[in-house]
C-alpha cells in the first residue's frame, strides 16, 4: 500500500495584490498536479477569528501568518 501524506501551508497575501495571486495560483494548481499531487486546494480565510475550546490556547491562522488586520488576507494552501 502506497502511503499519503499532505502538505500544508499558512502564509498573508496583501489584498492589493490578490487578482495577481489568484492568477498564480491557477497556473501553480497545474504544475502541482503535473508532478504528482493527488489533490491541490487553495483557501482563502475570511473569518478566521478562533474560539476559544478550553484548555491549550490555539492560534490562529492570523497569528501564525503573521498577517496585518485590514491589509493581508490568509491563504491556506493544501496538497496531497
């Protein structure tokens, strides 16, 4: 049996710049596949404030990415 794993990456984008990313990313969607990935998403947060659930503090995509309010959004990017 084959295994599978997945990658996963956090990162801002400044929203002045999102038309040239989508563009980007588009194009990357297809070399990702060309070079064997089962799977490829692209997301961007729009309400990414947490809850809290008890227990460990978690973190949000924000503060992982480090992203300015009002000014970067947060792209999640997912490949299998």
């Amino acid at each position: 049996m084959k295994g599978k794993y997945a990658d996963g990456f956090v990162f801002p984008v400044p929203k002045k710049n999102f038309g040239a990313y989508k563009k980007m990313a588009t194009e990357a969607a297809k070399v990702w596949k060309k070079f064997g990935a089962l799977e490829y998403y692209e997301c961007m947060g729009e309400d990414l404030k947490i809850k809290s659930q008890g227990g460990m503090k978690s973190r949000s995509f924000v503060e992982t990415a480090k992203a300015k309010a009002g000014r970067y959004g947060v792209v999640f990017i997912h490949r299998v």
